[in-house]
C-alpha cells in the first residue's frame, strides 16, 4: 500500500514540476529575445521583471472570453485541450531520474515504463494536430483554416522523418524502453567520451532535431501561425484563457521534445563520473534530477535562441526539406544502420 | 476493476461507432471515428497487446484520420447540406443483414472462445520484440507479400491518377 503511495506522490511531483515551467520558459523567451535584439526585456513586475509571468497569467485568467458568433462551439471549446493533453501525458515516459531507495522501496523516477517505450512517445504527441486542425476549422475563419491545413501537412510530412530518425537509434540501441536506453548510455569510451548515441547516430539526431522543431510549430516551421501572412492562423479567433492554453501547449510539447531528446541522444540524466546510475542513495537520484533538469533546459534555450535567430521557411521549401531531404536521408541512415547491424551475418 | 474497464471501453466504442455513422457534419464524423479507435486501442491494451494499441494511436489516429480531416475541410457544406441521401437499405434488409452479423458473432462466442481476460501470458507479451520475432522470423513471407501488394495498390493509384490528368489535357 505505501509503494502506491509513493507512487502517487512521484506522479504529482512530476506533473506539478511540468506545469510550472512554461511559465518560466515565457520569461526565458522574452528575456532571451530582448538580449538578441539588444533590449532590456521586461523588468517593471518584480526584481529584473522575474514576476512578469505571473502578471500575464492575472491578464490572461481575466480577459473576457469572446466566442465568435459563427463558430462551431463545441469544437471550438475543446480544440485547445487536444493541443495541451497531448504534450502533458507523453512526458509520462520519460525517465526523470535514478532509483531511488525510500523507506525499503526502490522507486523508479519515471511515471511509465511501458513495453512500448518511445513508440507511446510518437503516438501521442502525433494527437497533439488535432488541436491545430479543429480549432482551426471551427473558427469559421479563412485564415484560421489555411493556418489548421498547413499544420496537418506539415505534422504528417514531419512525423515520418521524426520515426525513421527513432528507427535507426532503436537499432542502434536494441531496446524500446527508454529506462534501458538511458542505462545502455551511461558508460564511457576510452575513459573520457560519455557512451552517448549522439555520438553512434549524429545523422539520426540532426533530423530528429529539425523534426522536432516542426512539430512543435516553432520558427523557422511556425508557418500554421505565420503572422505576417495568417494573421494568427490557426488561433486568429481565439482569446483569453483558450489562446492561453494553445500558447501553454506549444511551450510544453517543447519541454516533452526537448526530455525526449535528452533521453534517446544525450544520455538522459546519466552523466558519467557525476551520477552513478546504479546508485539508489537519495543524494545521487536528486543529483540525476539536477543532471537531467540542466540537459533539457540547455535544448529549451536552443529552441528560443533558434526563434530568434532564423526567418521563417517559405511554404514549398518546407514541403522539399521535408519529403526530399530528411526523409530520403533516414532512409539511408536507416540502411547504413541495418547494415552495420547485422555485419557479422553479411562479411 | 478490469471487467469494469473493459465494459466501459466497449460500450464507448459502439457509441462512438453509431455516431460516426450518424452524424450529417462529416467533421464530428471523424471526431468520432477518432473515439472509436481510441477506444479500440485502449481494448487491445487492456488484453495485453500493448504494441497493437500503440500503432492503433500512431497509424489510425495519428495519421489515417488527419488526411480524413485534411480532405473534409476542403469541402462545402452548404452543398453537402443539399444533397439528399438515398437509402441505400431499406430498414428490413437492414434488419436482415445485422441479424445475420449478430449470429455469425454469436457462434464463436457460444463455443468457447478463449477468455478475453489474459491470465497466463508471459511478461513481455505484446511488446516490440514479441511482434517483431513473429513477425520476420515466423511469417516474414506473408509480411512480403502484404508489402508488394501495398507497393501495388500504391502505383495503381498512380496510374489512375496519370490517366484521369492525360484524358483532360488531349
């Protein structure tokens, strides 16, 4: 019974953690963008301005909530939940951190350990279209629509370069279970090199990383939103807590990618000669925490420091780099990967 | 709490299959059909198969059901709103017809089909290994034949599309 317990605890701590960094990745952005564009950046609300996300969330709870006349309601009311459910349950299998020892139970800090893995990952964030693709048809909106029918494009186009990159690393890896990957990755070579499959699979993490960008709706692929043509696309009829929630949607299927490419790439919160990953003392699972936190705030800061720095696709380059360049790529990742995989059996 | 579950998922998943049917707006249609899958996926977990459920999410849902989608999106509804359907049944041949359905289930179910409660599995039933050694070293030359007929249809599909285009341009 106390295992369930802690279990349940384990849960909420998590999901409690997740939701309370979108807000700070808002700060991080608008700081981070003032810093490129060489502003200050918000600094009225609170010391350096660090009380600003608190101040959008009062506007945002508070604006009034227009639902346009001629919009289909029910659609439009739950569109931004398909958006926000996705990207919060498919944090569910990413290991967080090492077992850890409490009260007689080893606990795994990690909420699933499916028999699927990586592939739950892939199914569920694929859902997070929906969102996109029914709030944008229930706005009754022209720009809304081209907005929703560009992102389903775009997100088929994307999600096949994004499961022929997690192809070659399982091949590589000859698992499907996360837990078991961050493990596999947790030694070293020639003593100093961290065994990480960046390292046996750079192709695969390139695509995996231009792939993930796209299915997050963020620049340079933002083209679902693109202002200066769209208006807002897909969210142009939305306001108050509803556009908050696509808002709150796209940072957290940021932190959802960027965990999970901390996990498959980058060793998760293994870092050899800091975290022993066979340990389940207290001390050294806060320590994998702390490890896992920094290498996925690191890609979070990549994800805007990118926003900043990079125009936006035109719409049939994005359509090219996708079908011609990336997928035909990991096809011959792919192959090449195969073939190594089985060298024993062909030389 | 399993038989619980299990009776929800099904009765979600004959709603949601009515409704699909149902349904004039062809957007709640796929609304729906999305319902009925994910049902269906959470059925298949419930018995184990896990790597089955997961595809059912990825494959139909993921990407099946968004070209529905990207396809309704482009038509009129006010035309559709028009358009008198034609009774393709009429009630009794319906009534016949689903009749018949109901007895063909009804004789596997009588004589003993093995329960749907998975009681002697082994631990890893279900995940991708299991389904990949069936799959390539069991039947890999029904998983070849099944991709040359894909391949097939695929190029059939083509061709057609090329015929259709010649025809109006000459």
């Amino acid at each position: 019974m106390s295992s369930m317990v802690l279990d349940a605890g384990k849960i909420l701590l998590i999901f409690a953690v997740f939701m309370q960094i979108p807000p700070l990745l808002i700060y991080l952005e608008r700081k981070i963008c003032a810093f490129i564009q060489d502003r200050i950046g918000p600094n009225r609300v609170g010391p350096f301005g660090i009380l600003q996300p608190l101040a959008d969330a009062i506007k945002l709870i508070t604006k009034e909530s227009i639902t346009p006349k001629n919009v289909d309601v029910f659609l439009y009311t739950v569109a931004p939940l398909f958006v926000m459910v996705p990207a919060a349950i498919s944090f569910a299998v990413v290991p967080v951190g090492a077992d850890v020892k409490l009260w007689g139970h080893t606990l795994q800090l990690q909420i699933a350990d499916f028999h699927v893995g990586i592939l739950f990952f892939l199914a569920i964030t694929s859902l997070s279209v929906y969102g996109l693709t029914f709030g944008a048809w229930a706005s009754n909106n022209k720009y809304s629509l081209y907005g929703g029918i560009r992102s389903t494009a775009q997100m088929i186009s994307y999600e096949v370069a994004m499961g022929l990159a997690v192809i070659c690393v399982l091949m590589s890896s000859g698992t499907v279970y996360l837990r078991e990957m961050v493990f596999a990755q947790s030694h070293t070579y020639f003593g100093f090199l961290p065994a990480w499959n960046v390292f046996h699979q750079p192709l695969a993490f390139v695509i995996f990383l231009i792939a993930a960008f796209a299915e997050t709706n963020r620049l340079p692929f933002d083209l679902p939103e693109a202002e200066s043509e769209l208006v807002g696309g897909y969210h142009t009829e939305y306001s108050g807590m509803k556009f908050a929630m696509f808002f709150m949607g796209e940072y957290m299927a940021m932190i959802s990618m960027s965990a999970i490419m901390v996990t498959l790439f980058f060793g998760g919160w293994t870092l050899p000669g800091v975290v022993d990953a066979h340990s389940t003392t207290v001390w050294n699972a806060l320590l994998s925490v702390v490890v896992f936190g920094i290498k996925t705030g690191a890609f979070l800061i990549f994800f805007i420091w990118i926003r900043w720095t990079l125009p936006r696709l035109r719409y049939d380059q994005l359509m090219k780099l996708g079908w011609k360049v990336l997928i035909p790529l990991a096809l011959m990742n792919l192959f090449f990967t195969a073939i190594w995989g089985l060298r024993d059996q062909i030389f | 709490m399993y038989e619980i579950m299990w009776l929800i998922l099904g009765i979600l998943s004959v709603i949601s299959a009515i409704l699909v049917v149902s349904r004039i707006n062809p957007v709640y249609s796929a609304l729906y059909l999305m319902l009925f899958f994910a049902s269906v996926s959470g059925l298949f977990a419930f018995l184990g198969a896990s790597f089955v459920a997961v595809t059912q999410l990825f494959i139909y849902i993921g990407a099946i059901i968004v070209l529905f989608l990207f396809v309704i999106m482009m038509l009129n509804f006010e035309e559709l709103k028009k358009l008198q359907r034609p009774p393709l049944f009429s009630p009794l041949k319906g009534l016949i017809l689903s009749l018949a359905l109901f007895g063909l289930l009804c004789v596997p179910i009588y004589f003993g089909l093995p329960s749907a409660h998975p009681r002697h599995l082994p631990a890893d039933f279900g995940s991708a290994k299991w389904i990949a050694r069936d799959m390539y070293i069991q039947y890999p030359f029904a998983i070849e034949l099944a991709s040359v007929l894909i391949i097939a249809a695929l190029a059939g599909a083509f061709v057609i599309a090329r015929i259709g285009k010649k025809a109006k341009n000459s």
